[in-house]
C-alpha cells in the first residue's frame, strides 16, 4: 500500500487538501496530513484541520510520494521552509513522486526540484518561475 505525505501550511486551500486527502483514502493509499509548523492548521478560507503529524515528526523514508495543494498563503509559507525544501531534494534525488497543484509549484522552483514543465493555476506562470514556461 502507498504511503503519500500531505503536507499542509497556515494558508492551504482546503478543496485541493481535503479532496485529495479523501480521493487517495478511497484509492486504497495511506495518506497521511502533514502540518508544517503544528498539528492545528487553518485553511485560507478559516477551516482548521487536524493533521495526523508535525513535519518534524514526519519519517521521510516511510513515505512513497508527497502531495502539496495550493492556496495562498499556504504555498508561500511551504516554499519558504527549509526543512521541506531539503525533503522535497531527497525525494527528487531517489526518484520519488512528488506532486503540486494550483500554487504549489512555487514550492518546487522554491526547492529547485520543478522540471522544465509545469502546470499551475492559470496566470501564475510568472509567480512560480520567471521564464513562465508553464503549461
């Protein structure tokens, strides 16, 4: 069975966490809410979530894939933590999957693991990498 970290931040949109997080359960994957900063964590439109663990925590090796939603500011916050960022290079170093919606693929440029093709929320190209070359 599948092990997928959620990784969410003060800020994230809680359509693109919480239906993921159901839509993997259902899959039959292990999906796992992961807090940045706190177990308590608030949504950008006031819901607060309940994550199952801290980043600090969070045993990196146990997981297969990590999934970041979007929403503002909770990319911004994400983009901006180094130990996500040192996590996000170990799981592109050992091929693992790592995937970003919405906004989140500033987190990736952020830990210099995006590829040379992204999709992103429509004109937010520029916010994720200067040479917009989002899809």
């Amino acid at each position: 069975m599948k092990k997928v970290a959620v990784i969410l931040a003060d800020g994230f949109e809680e359509i693109e966490a919480l239906t993921s997080v159901d839509v993997l359960r259902r899959a039959g994957a292990i999906a796992s809410i992961v807090g940045l900063n706190d177990v308590n964590i608030k949504g950008c439109h006031n819901i607060s979530v309940k994550a199952d663990v801290t980043l600090r925590e969070m045993k990196e090796l146990d997981y297969d894939a990590i999934f970041l939603p979007g929403g503002l500011p909770g990319a911004s916050n994400l983009a901006n933590d180094t130990r996500l960022k040192a996590i996000l290079q170990n799981f592109d170093k050992s091929n693992k999957l790592i995937c970003a919606i919405c906004a989140a693929p500033m987190v990736l440029e952020s830990a210099g693991v995006l590829k040379d093709h992204f999709v992103c929320y429509p004109g937010f190209e520029e916010n994720v990498r200067s040479d917009k070359r989002g899809y």
